[in-house]
C-alpha cells in the first residue's frame, strides 16, 4: 500500500471511530505512525483528506447503478441489481461508505460537498427511474409515488452505516437476497 | 413558550442547519435573540441541549411502539401501526428526529449517549419482536432474518431525517399507507 493510500485507508478508520469532527491531522498521523508533516505532504486539509475517503466509493456506486440501469433486464432484475450494487458497495468499502453516510454534514457549507451531492442527486435519480420505468411495464405497483418507494430503499440499504458490522452480521451475499425479497414483494405471505 | 422550550427549539434549528460540531452557545444564544448567559441559566453545555433535543421524542417514539406490540392485533396491523408511529414522530418533532438520527456520533464517548443508547436499542428489539411474532403466527415470511428485517424498516423510516421536507414532499399520512404496502407486500404486483 503506497504511502498515501495507507494515510486515506487508516484517516477512515479514525473518522468512523470518533466523527470527522473530532479528528485532527494529529489524530490521523499518529495512527499511521508519521508526523502531521507526513501527511500534509499528501493532503491540504482534513477536509481534503474526507473527501478523497468517501467520493471514490460514492462514485464507483454511481457507476455500477448506470450499468444495471443499461442492462437488458425486467425492472425486477434491475431491483435485485440496484440492491446488490448498493450493498456490495458496502463489502470491500465498508468503512468509507458509513463515514460518507454519516459525515455529509461536515461539508455543508464547503464547495467541495457539491461534487458528493452531485454524485448522490444523480444516483438517487437512476433509483427514482427504476421505480417509474417498472411502473410503465406493468411489473411495479402503479399507485405508489416513485420518489417515496425508491428513498425507501436507498434508506433501507443506507441504514447497514448505522448497524452493520461485517464481523457479527450475515454476509453481505445473503443481505442481497433478504433485502430483495423484502424490496419485492413484502414481508407478508402473499397467497 | 417559556424561554426554556424556546431556548431547545431554535437549538433544534440552529443544529439542523449547521451540525452540532459546528454549533456553539454563541450560535444557539443569537438564534433567541439572548445573550450566551441566558443560555447558561439554563443549561450546562452544549451536550446538555442536545440530549434535551433529541431524547423527548426518541422516548416518545418507544412508548408508542410498546403500546403497538401490547395491541390485541395482527402482526401485519402492528406493522402498519409501528411504521404509523415512526413516521408519526416526524410530524410535530421533525427537527428533533433528524438531529436524533445524525448526531449520534456527537455523544460516542459521552456517558449521556446511554440512555439515549437504551431507548433506540429497545426501540430495536420490540421492531424484531414484531418481526419473530409474525412469522410464529405465520403472517410473515418464514425464511428471512428477523434482525435484518426489523432493520431494514427502520433505516427506510429513518432515512426521511435525510430527505424529508415537509414544506415539499408528500404529507405523513400518504407516506404511511405507501410504506406500508411498501413493507406488507413490496413493490412488485403479486398475482
């Protein structure tokens, strides 16, 4: 792991555990093991240093959403993939996701949170499309409001940032298939 | 209102607004219209107004939801009324639930995040209860999690902290009926 990869990988763990705002340079390279000069060679400020740790896998998020928006699929498969996208994201990216989910407030008045809330607004978009274009086919129930039934989901898969530890909860494979079930046709026995 | 309730409420805004790390008394004083003294009369610091603001209506909320489990119901009525409860509590305290739900970071190594702690994790359990009972009444699905589930219905109740406007977005009682046909029985149209 280069250098600057290991400051970013090690500042996530700090801000998961003790919040953005309680974290400072000092903070983050101590836990690397370097001096504050060591990590400002690599980064401004710990705004910088929060924004780098949570916009690639925003991104990388956004970018697998537009590929299960292009497939050749039912609107029900593309559920099942928006869902496996969204929680996956989670798997490798489990620390980064929770402090991106949790820190947006950090940015609020900051120029650099636009370009997060692009890539956010975009993605919740591609969920809002999915619902409608499922609607338009006849798979999803149509008197439902699209808006609403897809930050139902965005915030049922969002939720894992406040909950889910990889070492004590199922796999995120069977979390897939769980919230999927739920996402398509409910908790009740349909007869 | 008395200058105490005052004092909380435009508190509730001002961290709404700007994130409790980046809130001082100062910020909370000018939102009255009082000087930072008049704050001091009545509360200690900082930590002391915001679990002022965020407890009332996290107890609240689990009140309610006992009084759904001791119901003489279905588990499918106690879960229209649980997701009714939740979303419920963003109507008069919406403020409140919002800042509830993003600042827990705040208290991480604060003694006063405990009781905060205890209510949403007995919040949490009646939520799987409510799950496991349908299933033994064989009202839900058998083979899902109940854990995972209970949490599944929290974040998408949750995540309105995120989203919801109620100046914008459909009312309360609208979001209710389509969460729960969301919950009971999914987006997709079961034959």
């Amino acid at each position: 792991m280069s250098r600057r990869r290991e400051i970013l990988r090690r500042a996530a763990e700090v801000f998961d555990r003790q919040g953005v705002a309680n974290t400072s340079i000092e903070d983050i390279a101590k836990a690397v093991g370097i001096k504050r000069e060591g990590v400002y060679y690599y980064f401004k400020s710990r705004g910088d240093i929060l924004l780098e740790v949570i916009l690639p896998s925003s991104t990388t998020l956004l970018m697998n959403m537009k590929g299960v928006m292009r497939g050749n699929m039912s609107s029900m498969e593309k559920l099942h993939g928006a869902i496996q996208t969204h929680l996956n994201a989670f798997n490798p990216t489990y620390l980064e996701m929770s402090v991106a989910l949790r820190e947006e407030h950090f940015f609020r008045n900051d120029a650099k949170l636009s370009e997060l809330r692009r890539v956010w607004d975009e993605y919740s978009q591609l969920w809002i499309e999915l619902v409608e274009e499922g609607q338009e086919k006849g798979e999803f129930k149509k008197n439902i409001n699209a808006k609403m039934s897809a930050f139902a989901y965005i915030g049922m898969c969002n939720w894992l940032a406040r909950w889910y530890d990889p070492a004590k909860d199922v796999p995120i494979p069977e979390l897939i298939e769980t919230y999927f079930t739920l996402a398509s046709s409910g908790i009740g026995i349909n007869e």
